[in-house]
C-alpha cells in the first residue's frame, strides 16, 4: 500500500481528449516517482451510458453525469475538464468556488475576458491550474529552448511556426463545436498550440498582424441542413517579439494531408533549429562553427540525454508518443501541486495565449498591427 497523500481526480468528457488525460495519469504514476497518488475518482458524461463505459474502460470508481454534483463532492481534489470549449468556464468557475485544483484542456476558454475571469478566480482562491499545451512537454522543444537560451544559435532574428491538420478540410464534414462562434476557429482551436510554442521559445510576441480567413462558409447541420460557418479555417500572423526577433504563426484545419504539423523554424547568427511535430522526436540543428563545406542541418534524436525522455526509456531513438507529452504534462502539474516544482503552464499563461489569439483576430478585422497587451 502506498503512504503518499491521494489526489482523487474527476474527469468532465471522455472523448478524445478525456482518454489522453487518463493516458496520462496512468502513465505519469509508473513513469514518475510523484509525490501523490493519483486515483481515478469519478467520470462525468452526458449520457448513462458513456460515463459509465468510460468509468469502466478507463478505470474510474463512479460515473455521473452530473457534473456539478461531482464538483461538490467534498473527495474529489482535482476537476479535469475535456468537455468542449464553451463549457470550459462554467465548469472551472464552479470548481474552484469549491475550491479543487483544475486541469483544463486548451483553449481555456472563447474569449480573453472569460479566461482572464477564470485565472483571477484561480488565483484568488488559491488552487493550482494547468492548461493542456502538451507539445510544449516535448524533450525536443524543450531541448531547442534550452539551446535558444545558451546562446548556440547567437541572437534570434527570425521564427516561423505553425500547426497545421485537415480535419476540417472535408466541406462536408459537420459544424461542430469547434465551429461556435463565441471563439471557435483554427487559430484558437490549433494556432494557440503554435502561439504557446513561439513564446515559449522565444519569449513574448510584442505585435501582431493577424490574416484570418474562412474558407467554408458552411457546414452540415446535422438535422439534414447547412449552417453557417463564420470562424476561421485558417488564423495566420506576422509577428514582433520583444527581444527583437520577427516571424510568423499560422493554425489552419484545412491543410490536406497535414495530420499533425506542429512546426517551427528559429534562425540565429549562429545557427538554427528545424523541428516537426509529425517526427517529433527529431530536432535538426544548424550551426556556423562547422567548417565551410561540411555545414548542413544534423538530426538530434531524442534520447536519455533530454529529459524526462529517460524516464519512459533507457534506449536513444526508441521515440515517445503524443499520450507520453500528456503523462509529462501530468507529472509537472502533480509535482507542482504537492510543491515540488513551479508553476505549470497555468490559467493566466492560458491567459496569455487567448489575448494572443483575440488580439490576432481583431488586428484580422481592422487590417492594422496590434501591440499585445499584457
Ligand atoms: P470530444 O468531442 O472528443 O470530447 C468531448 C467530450 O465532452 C465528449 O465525451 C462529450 O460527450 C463530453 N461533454 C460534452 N458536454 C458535456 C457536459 N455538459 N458534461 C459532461 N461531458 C460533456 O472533444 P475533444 O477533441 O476531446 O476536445 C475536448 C477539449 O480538448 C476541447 O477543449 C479541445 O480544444 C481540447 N483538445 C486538446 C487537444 C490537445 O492536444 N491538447 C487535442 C484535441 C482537443
């Protein structure tokens, strides 16, 4: 029996996301040494039966759906939302009035105003947040900022990121929730990945030219008619960072044949980086001090050396999968709950992605740069 404190999670949602979050818990908790044990408390649904195959497949010891009944039960520590965007705030102003730790899937919510409501109501009561941004726990990424910060590529003059899918691309695929226009849309939907990326390599992003486009202007009902579409399929923008350094991200649904293009370029004096997230235990480093006719990009695998790579394998190249980033992220979060490590990517950094997008979004309808404000 273990003598570590129970941390009692509650699940809202088991779709895609609602069994990556359960990937990663099971996982975190035999790959770490965490400091708490977590326990598969309760799983909400909409219906009977959804919330209770989850509970079933996924291991939990009750199913509901009524989440709010779940929130007030006085057991449960964590409330782990994977419910659709919209629900995101009512659902983690509710959690944290009764003050449990919430775990929240990207974007934390629509609109910057609603997001910033919910960091404020965090913060004020005390609870640790995480947000989902899982590539960032990539032992690559985190290696090519490591390399940023000591200099290896000399001073950052030029950055392109972008994250790319075509799950959108079928015209005839249907309006989703993905589609709301209270802050649905490829840039906040998938760009936010790359925003959360950019600034986490770089720093802040001081100024935004935002081009937001929608391609498809409507999309099957499903009730047998069309509906309108007003969202983006592609969020695009050039950027400043503060540290001088320009660029460019872009979120777009409806590139065919992308599957999972979450990339960056990084162009220094001295060197650049190279990554993609469809070989993303890849990293490719140029540098200026090879000798002149020996230069050309290398590939760094990932192995032991970049941690927590280690943590899941001994053997170099071997390759982590997108449910290991979720069982990083689950760790961090843990650890920092029980005090053992900083902040995660918390609410008010989820803050700062949603003023990223909105302030795209408008620089987008008006046609003009906008400074970021913080
Ligand atoms: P999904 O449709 O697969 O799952 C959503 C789940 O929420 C479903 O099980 C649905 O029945 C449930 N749900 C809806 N309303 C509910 C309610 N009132 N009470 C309880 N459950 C309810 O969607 P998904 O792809 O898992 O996306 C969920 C969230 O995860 C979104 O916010 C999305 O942006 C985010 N997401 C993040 C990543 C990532 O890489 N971090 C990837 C995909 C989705």
């Amino acid at each position: 029996m273990s003598a570590k404190r129970k941390l009692r999670i509650g699940l809202i949602g088991t779709g895609f996301m609602g069994k990556a979050h359960v990937f990663g818990f099971a996982s975190a908790q035999k790959v770490f040494d965490l400091p708490l044990q977590i326990e598969l408390h309760t799983v909400a649904d909409v219906t009977e039966a959804a919330a209770s195959r989850a509970a079933s497949d996924f291991g939990f010891a009750h199913a509901t759906t009524e989440w709010r009944r779940m929130i007030d039960n006085p057991d449960i520590d964590i409330i782990d939302i994977t419910a659709p965007n919209a629900l995101h705030k009512e659902m983690a102003l509710a959690a944290i009035a009764a003050g449990k730790h919430v775990y929240c899937e990207k974007p934390l919510a629509p609109l910057a105003a609603d997001a910033r409501e919910m960091a404020e109501a965090a913060e004020a009561a005390g609870v640790m947040t995480q947000v989902g941004f899982n590539y960032l726990c990539n032992p690559m990424i985190r290696l090519a900022k490591e390399m940023i910060e000591a200099g290896e590529l000399g001073e950052i003059r030029g950055y392109r990121g972008l994250h790319a899918e075509d799950y959108m691309a079928d015209a005839t695929s249907p309006f989703t929730f993905r589609h709301d226009p209270a802050g649905g849309g490829a840039l906040a939907d998938i760009g936010s990945h790359a925003l959360a990326t950019a600034e986490m390599l770089l720093g802040p992003i001081s100024a935004v030219m935002g081009d937001c486009v929608t391609m498809i202007g409507e999309r099957p009902d499903g009730k047998g008619g069309l509906r309108k579409v007003t969202v983006d399929d592609v969020g695009r923008a050039f950027l400043r960072f503060a540290n001088g350094a320009q660029g460019s991200i872009e979120g777009n649904w409806i590139a065919t044949g992308r599957k999972m293009q979450h990339d960056f370029e990084v162009y220094g004096t001295k060197g650049a980086l190279c990554f993609s997230q469809e070989r993303f235990n890849e990293l490719h480093f140029y540098t200026t001090s090879d000798l002149p006719g020996r230069r050309g990009f290398r590939r760094i695998e990932a192995a032991p050396d970049h941690p927590p790579y280690g943590r899941f394998c001994v053997a170099p190249g071997h390759q982590l999968g997108f449910n290991d980033l979720k069982a990083i992220e689950v760790a961090g979060y843990i650890a920092a709950i029980a005090g053992e490590a900083p902040e995660p990517f918390n609410f008010r950094k989820g803050l700062r992605i949603q003023t990223l997008v909105e302030t795209i979004q408008h620089s987008s309808t008006q046609r003009q740069w906008k400074e970021i404000a913080d």
